[in-house]
C-alpha cells in the first residue's frame, strides 16, 4: 500500500520559524490547483498501479483551499489511482481557518483527519511565532470539529519556546488534553537559517532557544503524554492506541508514496524525487507538460542510513532484521558494538531483535542514529 502527499503551498502569514516553501501570496492558486489537476495525470503512473491507503494534505496551509477544491482534488486522484482501500485522509489546517462552516462543507468530502497547528495556547508564544490566530480560536476549533463529526484529531504543540515556562509548558499540555483529541504532535522549536526567527535571534531581538529547558520540557511531555493514555510511538508523535499517523508511519517503514505540488518529495522503494520550490515554475512546467522535478537514486549506504535514522525514532525500534536486510554481517557487528556501549550508557536498550531508545536516548536520536551510518 502507498501513500499521496500533496503539498499546498500558500498561508496567509509567515511564520517566523518556519522554512517549509510557502507563499503569502494568493494571486496564482486558482492556477495552482488546476497545475495539480494536471500533475496527478502526469504521474499517474509513478506508483506502477499500487493500492492507496492514505492521503495527506500538507503545506504551507491546506485548509486555504475550499471544500470544493479539496473534493476536486480527491476526484482527480480517484481517476488515475485505487482509492478503494484509503483510511486516512488527512488536512493540515489552522484554527483560524476552522469556521464552523468551513468544518460542515469540510465534513462532506473524504477528508476524515484533521491535523490543526496550534502550537501554543498562550497569545504572547502566537505572537512571537507571528501565527495568524490567537488562543480562543485554538480553544474553540477542536470543540467545533469534534461536535460537528471530525472523530480522528490532532493537534501540533511547540515547546522549547523563549519565554515559556515549564508550568506553561505543563499548561498547555494540561489544556491540549481536555479537548477531544486523540493524538499530539510536538517539537521543539528550531532556529532554522534564514527564517524571520534566525534574524531576530541573531539581533538580539529574541532569546534563543535554551537546550536545558527545552530538554526538561521534552521530559515532561514524555511523562505526561504517557499518563494520560497518549504514549510517544515516534519522538514527535503521541497518540491513544489506533490512533497513530498511518500516512507518516508508512514514512517510517520505507512505504512508497507519491508527493505532488511545488517542493512535494516522492519515493518509489529505489528512487527520491523532488519537485522545484517555486509557484510559478511549477505552473509553468506543468503547462508544458514537463515533470517539474529531479530525481536521485539513492544508493545501498543512503538506504540504509534513512532505515536506521527512521527507525530508531520509533517505539519499535530498529530491528536486527532490518540491519541484516539493508546492511550485512560486518554491518551488524559494528552495530551492535555501539550498541553496547550505548545501552551500558542507558540510552538505548539492546534486545535480541531490536535496539530501541530509551527515555534518555530520545533526546539524542539523531545523534545515536548517525553513529550507525554507513559512511563510504
């Protein structure tokens, strides 16, 4: 089973954190959907005839699109793929945009998902980030889908945020709990180059983001989350049992998946592909009938390396099987000599089919992961 990605690449503000291709302009998105009516027929074939099971709406900002133009989308899709065996359609959207009807209209397409960026539920963290609504919306919204059908929501909460206490941290957990969710993703804030943030940061403007806090906040999320009946199952992701991402988990375990749209990434088991970041080229090679895109064949190293970064993030862990799969026997040894080590450490637990991270290991995932890496 495979997955569809479709990146919608408008907002109606930037945030200051964020590096994702987006524009604020909206002058070209009528011509923006009709390009990706069109580059669903053009890489109708990608997927070779795999059965669909899920669908992702990401962005930018999804939920500026109409209902109307998200049923047009999901039809077109449904020309050119099986869409028989779908579970999981999901919108990114923001609470501003989440009008109770917008929601109704929302309810009548396939969409069955909602995935709503509040990231904080404290006006000054919203200002800060320069997000387009305030806490009451973010109050109000999940309310609202719930009551009018929406069953499977979750919401994204950023901590590590200059200013934000461990008591609003615990605050915002508190709060994101009581609505009628049943998954949680959270990051820690990132100072990514070139963004809004970077430059604030750098002048001064704006604390930058304290390690010893954020870390303490990651702590209490993991504990509270497992409280509550929500437990991790990637570092980032939190959810009551059967409610876990299927469109990102089929990220995890190497699932492939068609991504559409400007600066959407594709992967078809041997093969990344990638489309240009820019609106207009995008359109504008479409309209040529060209692929918009450039393609890598990644190597047996990179395959590897993205199997071992993916999958110790996970609860699951990386397995030994996995390792005998994509590495081989020295592979394995060099491994699970780290390994040793690392559990002598007590970041990370070595069973005899799995090696997963422990609660202290999670905060260095990456880092642990990187030490695996095939390097050539």
């Amino acid at each position: 089973m495979a997955g569809i990605y479709l990146h919608i690449p408008f907002c109606r503000q930037a945030c200051h954190y964020c590096d994702f291709h987006f524009s604020t302009s909206h002058k070209n998105k009528d011509e923006f959907v009709l390009s990706l009516l069109k580059e669903i027929e053009l890489r109708r074939d990608y997927l070779q005839g795999e059965k669909i099971d899920t669908i992702y709406f990401g962005g930018g900002t999804p939920s500026l699109l109409s209902a109307d133009e998200i049923a047009r989308i999901i039809d077109r899709l449904q020309q050119f793929h099986d869409l028989s065996g779908v579970k999981e359609v999901t919108l990114e959207a923001n609470p501003d945009d989440l009008t109770a009807t917008y929601l109704r209209k929302l309810r009548h397409t396939a969409v069955n998902r909602l995935s709503i960026g509040i990231q904080s539920f404290r006006d000054q963290d919203l200002k800060l980030m320069n997000r387009a609504h305030d806490s009451k919306q973010a109050q109000r919204c999940v309310p609202e889908a719930a009551d009018i059908g929406f069953e499977n929501v979750t919401i994204d909460l950023i901590y590590g945020i200059p200013g934000l206490s461990q008591s609003d941290w615990q605050r915002n957990l508190e709060t994101a709990l009581l609505l009628p969710i049943n998954h949680l993703s959270s990051y820690c804030l990132t100072v990514e180059p070139k963004t809004a943030l970077a430059f604030q940061v750098n002048k001064g403007k704006v604390p930058a983001v304290n390690d010893d806090e954020a870390a303490d906040q990651f702590d209490y999320l993991i504990s509270f989350t497992e409280a509550a009946g929500m437990p991790w199952y990637e570092v980032s992701n939190f959810a009551k049992p059967g409610f876990e991402s299927k469109h990102n988990s089929s990220y995890w375990t190497g699932a492939r998946y068609l991504g559409l749209g400007p600066a959407a990434h594709s992967f078809n088991g041997k093969n990344r592909s990638w489309n240009v970041k820019s609106n207009a080229g995008y359109i504008q090679q479409i309209n040529e009938n060209i692929l918009p895109s450039e393609e890598e064949t990644l190597t047996a190293e990179e395959r590897f390396n993205e199997v071992v970064l993916t999958s110790l993030r996970t609860r699951k862990g990386l397995t030994l099987a996995d390792i005998r799969k994509y590495g081989n026997e020295n592979t394995l040894k060099s491994i699970l000599e780290i390994a040793r080590k690392k559990a002598d450490r007590e970041l990370l637990e070595l069973g005899d089919e799995k090696i997963v991270l422990t609660r202290k290991g999670l905060l260095f995932a990456d880092a642990i992961a990187s030490e695996f890496f095939i390097t050539t």
